[in-house]
C-alpha cells in the first residue's frame, strides 16, 4: 500500500467540486500492474460523471473521473509477464485514471512507442481506441467507403478522421465552428467540412450536402457522438447497407427516426461505448489495437492531436475549457510527481 494522489468530485456539480486530496493506493493483485500516471486524457465522460449524468460502473472508484492514462510500470502482482517495472505503458479503464496511480490488468495495457512522450500518449487510448473499434469492429470500414464523422474536431472525430484517410477511406467532418473544420483541414488534411448550425429546438440539416457530395449515395460509415437531433438526417445521409455508430449522446437522448428509410436502404444503427464493457472484450480490443493501430502510431501515420497540457493542478480549468467547447482534439492533464 502507498500513498497517492487523486482527483476527487466532491459532489455533483460545477468544476469547482474538483479536488486534489490523498488516498491510499493499494498494492496489484495476481494479473495486475500499478502505473505510475505521467498524464491523463480529459474526456466528456468525465465533465458528464463530475455533473452526476454518468455514474461509474461497478468496481471503479464513484468519486474519482479519468478513463485513459499513459505512464510508468511500478510495480507488477503475481503471475504478470507481459510486463517489467520501468516499461512505458498507456491504457483506458473504467475511471480512476486522474491519479497518481492506477491499477489495471496487465493485457489491457498497450506500450508507448520509445520517441512519444507521456502527453501524446495519453490523448491515444479513448479516442483511438474507441475510433477503431467503431470503424472496423462495428462498422467494417473498407478502403473506398465514405465516412462522415460528426464533430470531427473532437478527440474522437480526429482520430475517425485519421484512421479513414490512412485505410483509404474518405472522410467528410461536420462541426459547429467554421474554425475547427478549418484547423482540421489545415492539420489534419479534411477535405471536407460542413458547418452544422445549431439552433434551439430546430434540427440540424446537412444530408443534402452529403448526397451532394457522395453524388446521391450518401455516407456507407456515419460515426456520431452527437445523439439527438442528428438521428434522422443521420439516416438521410447514410448510404444502402450503411452502419451508424452512436457513441454519445451530447445533443440528447431522443431523435426522429425515419423507420421506412431505415428499412428500405437495409441500414443498421449501432449503439457502441468502452467503459461498461467486461474486461474480456477490453482485453481482446487493447491485443488487437496494440497489433495494428500501434505501427501505425509508432511511424507517425496516425497522430495524436494534443490541443493544450495542463497540469493536475489546473483540472478544473481543464473541466472549463471542454465545457467551453474551445478544443480542437485532447486535453491533456500531467502529474508533476507520478512517483
């Protein structure tokens, strides 16, 4: 057992209920590792859980936010051999991840590749993770497919974006800033962007752009983390045999849909999230992005998209910024003394 620091949600509320505070860091189980955090990704999830929107699963700690890491094998349980203190590892869990340490199983674990730093790591797991799983474990994204990736300026929508070029897919980005669909452009090489307007109680409209640009067939992949209004131009925009991955629900938890369309362009809706999965699922994810996302990201194919570090101290800045929607990829916090 030693001691550690975490951040602590007092109670449901604003960023000011953010707390540094000590706690006790138990010692690995058998097939467990200890990570000392070097940094942590700041997530929706996390700004979601500290308002009282999305409670922990079970087993992970209720009061502390955090579900991807990057940093230092500290200390290995009994039966782990993948792992030796010292390795550079990265990783997604539950919560917990805004700490000093985390306890993880030892195959949900990813190695960072020598010439990336901690920081870069840890804006990888979430999204990149998520992003390849919805692309090609949910949707079966092919070469020649056309992708549209809603608020592609996120840290999901960035890592979709990236992923689709490399596989030769093409990508078109939506989000409500014109300035984000240009630094995604400029950065990212999107070639096309759409400005969604967003106006109370009107829905967005942006399927006749995408038919315009697909010529009539519109999207084979939409990957949205929008949610509610989106759904039913989601399904205008969507291609025959097309798939649409919902992973979050930022615009609301209900939407129109278009069931005769639905059913007559023989397309699927696929309902997708990472941290309530059971461990098996997470492990089998982590081996396979490790085996083939990994190169990719070691060579610099795919890019981690850091937008600003902060350090732990400044987490409630951190919680403001992204409620601030002024991100364009990860915010990124660090822990000055991980040990």
């Amino acid at each position: 057992m030693i001691e550690g620091r975490v951040v602590r949600i007092r109670e449901p509320g604003d960023a000011s209920v953010l707390e540094l505070v000590a706690r006790p860091i138990r010692d690995p189980g058998p097939g467990e590792v200890r990570v000392a955090v070097h940094a942590a990704g700041l997530n929706r999830a996390d700004v979601m859980q500290r308002k009282g929107f999305y409670p922990a699963p079970h087993g992970v700690p209720a009061d502390v936010p955090g579900l991807e890491h990057a940093g230092v094998v500290e200390s290995i349980g009994e039966g782990v051999v993948e792992w030796k203190v010292g390795d550079r590892v990265m990783g997604i869990v539950g919560g917990g991840a805004m700490a000093s340490h985390v306890l993880v199983h030892a195959r949900e674990l990813v190695r960072v590749p020598d010439a990336m730093s901690f920081t870069d790591a840890a804006a990888i797991p979430e999204v990149f993770m998520t992003a390849w799983d919805a692309l090609f474990v949910q949707a079966s994204l092919r070469p020649g497919m056309t992708v549209l990736v809603h608020a592609v300026g996120s840290g999901i929508g960035t890592a979709v974006l990236q992923i689709a070029r490399r596989v030769g897919a093409r990508p078109i980005g939506t989000s409500r800033s014109a300035e984000k669909l240009a630094r995604c452009e400029q950065r990212l090489g999107l070639e096309h962007g759409l400005v969604v307007a967003s106006q109370k109680g009107i829905a967005p409209a942006f399927s006749s752009q995408v038919l315009a640009l697909t010529e009539g067939r519109g999207a084979d992949v939409i990957v949205d983390t929008v949610g509610g209004g989106y759904l039913e131009e989601n399904v205008r925009s969507l291609a025959p045999h097309g798939t649409i991955v919902c992973l979050g629900l930022l615009a609301g938890a209900q939407g129109s849909l278009p069931m005769g369309l639905l059913l007559g362009k023989r397309a699927r809706i696929v309902g997708s999230v990472l941290r309530s999965r059971p461990l098996e699922e997470k492990i089998a994810l982590a081996q396979r992005f490790a085996r083939e996302a990994l190169p990719w990201l070691a060579r610099g194919e795919l890019l981690p998209v850091v937008d600003r570090v902060l350090p732990i101290e400044s987490i409630a800045e951190a919680h403001r910024a992204m409620e601030d929607d002024a991100n364009v990829g990860k915010i990124v916090l660090t822990l000055s003394d991980p040990a």
